[in-house]
C-alpha cells in the first residue's frame, strides 16, 4: 500500500455532512459494541469505575491538603478553587470518554494496524476513537461533578448569581469537553507524522487539564497569555469561570471574550479536523 485512501480535498458539503453522519453512526454503533462487552460483567465494571474516580480524586486531595496550609491561592478561596478543578475535570473526562483512545493513533502507525482501518467503508476517525472504548473513563466525569456541585453550592453566599452565570456553567463544561476534544484530534494527527508523540499530546490535554484546575494568577504571564492566544485551552474555564466568579479575564481579554468560548470551539474544532485530513493524506504505509 503507497499511499492511504484519504478524503479529496477541497469542501463538499453534501458529501462532508454524509461522513460525518455515517461516522457519528459507525462511532456509536462500535462504542455500543464495547459497552455492551464491558456490561457482561457489571461487578467488575463497578469496580473499575469506583477505582478510576477515587484515582482521579487524589488531583483534588492534593488541593484540599494545600488549602490546610494556606487560606488562599493566588488571591483564589478554597471554593473558588474547587469550582475551576470540577469544570476543567468534567470538561476532560467527557472529551477522554469520548476520544481519548485517539491516543493510541501513534502505536497504530508504527505496527501497521493503521493499515486494516483505511479499508472499511467508514470513517477513520470514528473507528479509531471508539475502538475499545472505555466507558470506566465515566469515574472522572462523576467525581469531577460531585466536586463543582460542591462548589457552587458553598460559592452560592459570594457569588452574586444571575440567570446568565448559571448558564455559563453547563455551557463551560460542553465547550471545554469540545476544546479539549479538538487538541485530541490534533495531537492524533500529528502522530502521523511523529509517530510516536504520545507524551508531546499529553503535556496539552492531561498537563492542560491540571493546569486549568488552579487559578491563573499563580502562573508566569507568558504561560498564560500561551494558553489564551496560542492553544485556547484558558477558554475551557479560565475565562468564563472567572466571569462567574467576578473576577477580570486573563492575559488582558476584554469583557466581551468571556462568551466567546463557544466560537473558540467551533473554530479549533474546525482546525483539528482540518489537521486530521491532512495527516490522513499524507500517511504512508510501513510497508512502503
């Protein structure tokens, strides 16, 4: 095989809404395939479930031991806080459910399986996102929740809230989940090249998920402005969370920006989708 069988380029609407309806179609039909498969043995699927979320909760255990330290971090309260660590963690935990076996796109490369998926007459992307797909990744997503609950609750004395900031909440989750699903995708495609840049990906969307869990004024302005301007990831909560909480955007934003966390999504979706077609394209063989 020379050359993998890649979309043409160029946009075709008709054509692209058909791929992109037959692959949310082969994507659910192979997750479901695997849920099923996990669900055979339900103890086993709690157990796993339990264990990934009490693993996860140990990112907050390490905040909550450092708040017994200290009364505040970087001018942020406990609460506050603990309202970034549950948005960017739900945010993360819906996009790993959904796409985080993308991850394994580089071994793929390297072993030639790669090759087996180019054939089927379905979209690349959707079978290498729901291959062996894990649903115990829902641990993080619950344990993450049950953290932001709390902290709107214990927030709701000081945050004067108003039918827009409310909305902001779920809003923040969706759109982050979406943000943190494009870096997915473009960290995929890259691999086409790389080959072997899992750990490069990482650094952005698990080192991305832990950064977002602590205010930003504990970091050096040049992170943050990276993070805002370079790869939008301060758009996943950092900048309508701090519009939530009465605080200033980052980085110098002006006070419009907060609401435009979803056209960041929608345009960096647009890019990492553009990015995957383009590794696809240029995909060669290992027996070439």
């Amino acid at each position: 095989m020379a050359e993998a069988s890649a979309p043409r380029a160029g946009f075709r609407p008709r054509e692209d809404l058909w791929r992109l309806r037959e692959g949310l179609r082969a994507y659910g039909l192979i997750a479901h395939m695997w849920i099923r498969s996990t669900m055979t043995y339900r103890f086993s699927f709690a157990m796993t479930l339990l264990a990934n979320g009490v693993a996860n909760f140990f990112d907050f255990v390490v905040i909550l031991l450092m708040f017994t330290h200290v009364r505040g971090l970087g001018g942020f309260s406990f609460a506050e806080v603990a309202f970034l660590y549950g948005t960017t963690c739900v945010a993360f935990g819906l996009a790993d459910l959904a796409l985080g076996q993308v991850a394994r796109l580089g071994r793929r490369v390297r072993d030639g399986t790669m090759d087996t998926l180019l054939v089927r007459p379905v979209p690349v992307l959707a079978l290498v996102a729901a291959d062996r797909f894990a649903l115990r990744r829902l641990g993080r997503v619950f344990q993450g929740l049950v953290v932001l609950v709390w902290s709107v609750v214990v927030l709701d004395g000081t945050v004067a809230w108003t039918p827009l900031k409310v909305a902001m909440v779920p809003l923040m989750v969706v759109t982050g989940g979406l943000i943190f699903g494009s870096v997915m995708v473009a960290g995929a495609a890259f691999q086409f090249w790389a080959q072997d840049g899992t750990e490069v990906v990482n650094s952005f969307t698990y080192g991305g998920n832990t950064l977002l869990q602590y205010p930003p004024t504990i970091f050096a302005g040049e992170l943050v402005r990276g993070v805002v301007y370079v790869v939008p990831l301060a758009f996943v909560n950092w900048v309508p969370a701090l519009y939530v909480l009465g605080r200033q955007p980052p980085a110098g934003l002006p006070g419009w920006a907060v609401f435009v966390s979803p056209l960041v999504a929608v345009v960096f979706g647009g890019l990492a989708g553009l990015a995957w077609r383009v590794g696809l394209r240029s995909y060669r063989s290992t027996g070439s």
